[in-house]
C-alpha cells in the first residue's frame, strides 16, 4: 500500500499537467499548461505538442512540487498516462514520471488514459465519490467519443465510439465554418444563445439506429451546404446564430440517443457519467440529464477541470490502481513498474 502522494504527469495532448495527491485522494497540488500555439494552428499538431511537452514539464513538475510544499524525496510513486493519445507527448510524459521513479527508487505506475477520464467521477470531495461500479461514462472531447462500461478498476468496455469525428472535432469543424475561434465549442455555444434551435432541418446522424456509435461529418457537411448561399464572410449574424443552435440541438439529441442505447446494454448501471471539453455544453448536459432521469439513474459531471485533460485524474486512477493491487494481495514493490 502506498504512505506517501503520488505525482502524475498528463501529456497526451495538447495539456501539459501535473498533480500530486495524498493517498487518500486529496488534491495537494495541481498545475495546467495548455499549450497555446495551435490556436492559429487550428488544431493540435502532434510534433509541435510533443517538444512542447518536452520544454515545459521540467519546470511544471517543479512549481507543483512547491506549491505541495513536499520535495521529491516524500513522494511515495509516480504516475503517468501512456495512452491512448498523441504517441510523441505520452513518449516525453511517461518517461519523465518513469525516470523519476528509477531514479527514487519507486513504483511508476502506467495509467490508462481512458481509465483515468472514466475513474474521474470517483475522486473523493467531488460530488461523486459515492458513485459505484458499474456506470456509463459518456466521454467526449476533441479526441475522445465514446459510450465506456465501467465494471471497475482496469475492467472498462467501449461500447460504441464515432465512426468519423469526435464530438469536440465536430463543434470545433463547424465553428470554423461560422467564423468563430479554436477551440470552437465555447463559442458556438455561446452564438447559440441567439439563436433559434428550430430554424434549421439538419441531419440527426444515426439517430434510432441500434447501437452507441456515432457519426458527425454528415452533419457538418448538411452545415458547409446552408453556409453555401452566402459564404463564411457575409454570412449574417441571425443566421450564423439558427445554425449553431440548430446545430447543437443535433448533437444533443444524437448523443442522447446513443446515451439511452447504451444504458439498455448496461442495465445493471448505478449512474450516468459524463466527461471530455463537451461535457461543459450546457444543452447536451441538460440533454443527458433528462436521460438519466428516465433510466432512474444519477446523473454525474465532474467539475469541468476535471473533465477536460488533466493530471488529477491520473493521480486518481493511479491511487485506484494500488488500491485494487492491495485487495488482491499482490504487494507493491519498490521500483516495480504496474500497468493497469
Ligand atoms: O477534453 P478537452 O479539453 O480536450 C481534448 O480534446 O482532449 O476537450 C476539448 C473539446 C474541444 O473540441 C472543444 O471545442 C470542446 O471540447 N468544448 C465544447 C465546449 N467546451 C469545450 N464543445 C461544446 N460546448 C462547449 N461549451
Ligand atoms: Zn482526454
């Protein structure tokens, strides 16, 4: 069992993070840098991500240090995740937190990065730590979406994903579309206010159909051909809001309706959990909410920082890991390295 925090390192990414936390789940310390320089970009380059991850984790490892007030030598195992994600970032991130370990002669242990957004919710002082096995995670980011059965530590099943773009990729590719910034979603949803959800027919892709999977790009296609008439440029602002509340509208009641086909496999689930950059939408949270109602099952968001890309839930995964090694007797040993 573990007597000492635990530091994590993020990086699969474009978020550069690192927290350290007490063995029982408490945050003591936390640090995010996201990465600016795609913006212009228009998106995440990996190669970019990855030497940025490599200049700025030094120094970001250090400021949490100080900010826990603890020194290197009090902490008990580091983590990092090691995928899925952007192979170069998870390369820098894995190997700093594992080069740490050997060097103090401690556990490194490998987080799923999946793992870490589904065990989220359970990190304690949150809101959900009652939250028991089995649930849904619906998660939903720029890279992620996909419905997870989560039975338990190391024990989850993807139960659908997207068959083209991620939920996140959609309201950011059709964010460019109307002109607004990157990352798109804010913006969209914050046009969307203006605008009448009702004003434009657009496709609900696979909407009825069984299954959890998802499917964007037709929609973003049925968007491109209404912009068409008047172009990115002219288009006017009462129009640019209809289709983004249209738009939105779409995609809440998409991912609602996988949501309901997903909780139909998973009948034993004890709640609905959402997570990802999306999960900050208001509209597909209320969405998912009167979902969860209808199943009688709690609904549960994580707070947004720990929604989106971050260490803290490394940490988390990381200490539920050890905790799971315990149950089962297997005995943690010094410098031994576990993957969930
Ligand atoms: O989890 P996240 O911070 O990073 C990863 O992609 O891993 O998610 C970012 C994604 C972006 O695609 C962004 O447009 C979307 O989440 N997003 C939103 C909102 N806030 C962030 N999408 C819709 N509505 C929002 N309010
Ligand atoms: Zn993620």
């Amino acid at each position: 069992s573990l007597s000492a925090p635990v530091l994590a390192i993020e990086s699969s990414c474009d978020d550069t993070a690192c927290a350290i936390l007490s063995p029982q789940g408490e945050i003591l310390a936390e640090r995010v840098h996201t990465q600016a320089d795609h913006a212009a970009l228009g998106g995440v380059v990996p190669e970019i991500a990855a030497r940025a991850h490599l200049s700025v984790l030094p120094g970001l490892v250090r400021e949490t240090l100080e900010e826990s007030g603890l020194d290197i030598a009090g902490i008990g195992a580091f983590a990092a995740s090691t995928g899925p994600g952007l192979i170069g970032g998870l390369i820098v991130g894995s190997t700093f937190a594992k080069g740490l370990a050997i060097a103090r002669k401690r556990p490194f242990i490998a987080v799923n990065h999946i793992e870490a957004h589904a065990l989220s919710p359970r990190l304690p002082g949150h809101g959900g730590d009652g939250i028991k096995f089995p649930y849904l995670l619906l998660l939903m980011s720029g890279g992620h979406c996909q419905c997870v059965a989560v039975r338990g530590v190391g024990d989850h099943e993807k139960l659908g994903g997207t068959i083209d773009d991620a939920a996140g990729e959609a309201f950011d590719k059709v964010a460019k579309l109307l002109g607004l910034g990157w990352p798109g979603g804010p913006a969209l949803e914050r046009l969307a206010r203006e605008g009448d959800a009702q004003a434009v027919s657009l496709p609900r892709p696979l909407l009825g159909r069984p299954g959890c999977d998802f499917s964007f790009s037709g929609l973003k296609t049925a968007v491109a051909r209404q912009i068409a008439p008047w172009g990115a440029e002219a288009l006017p602002r009462k129009v640019a809001a209809d289709l983004a509340a249209s738009f939105q509208r779409c995609i809440a009641d998409v991912v609602a309706d996988r949501a309901r086909h997903a909780l139909e496999q998973l009948p034993a689930a004890r709640a609905l959990v959402v997570a990802g950059g999306v999960a900050a939408n208001g509209n597909v949270r209320e969405t998912l909410e009167a979902v969860a109602r209808d199943h009688a099952v709690p609904f549960f968001a994580p707070p947004l920082r720990l929604c989106t890309d971050n260490a803290v839930m490394v940490g988390w995964a990381a200490l539920e890991t050890i905790r799971a090694y315990d149950a089962a007797g297997i005995p943690l040993e010094d410098g031994i390295e576990i993957a969930p």
